[in-house]
C-alpha cells in the first residue's frame, strides 16, 4: 500500500516538473529527480532562475 502511495505522489510531482522543465528549456528527463526531496528543490530553483525577468525588463 505505501508503495502505491509513493508512486501516486511521483506522479504527482513529476508530470507538472516535465511540463516546466520544457518551457524552461532544460531536458524533461530531469524531472525524475523530483522523487527526492533535495531534487525537487532544486529544480524547482533551476526553473525559477531561468524564468525570471532579467534586470532592465524583457525576458
């Protein structure tokens, strides 16, 4: 049972990262590193510094 739980909270978390990671630019596989916390993080931050508006205005 708690295996099941964990695969439902992977997926959770992995198939909303695949879809940032591609708009971010970086290759969707990374989004498999949301199974650790650490990992989720960080690509969390990843995607927060690419997406952010640079100083000066504009993309």
């Amino acid at each position: 049972m708690d295996f099941i739980l964990f695969l439902i909270g992977a997926a959770l978390t992995i198939i909303p990262m695949w879809r940032l990671m591609e708009k971010a630019g970086y290759n969707p596989l990374w989004s498999l590193a949301c199974v650790t916390g650490i990992g989720l993080v960080i690509l969390l931050w990843l995607v927060a510094m690419r997406l952010a508006p640079k100083p000066g205005g504009g993309f």
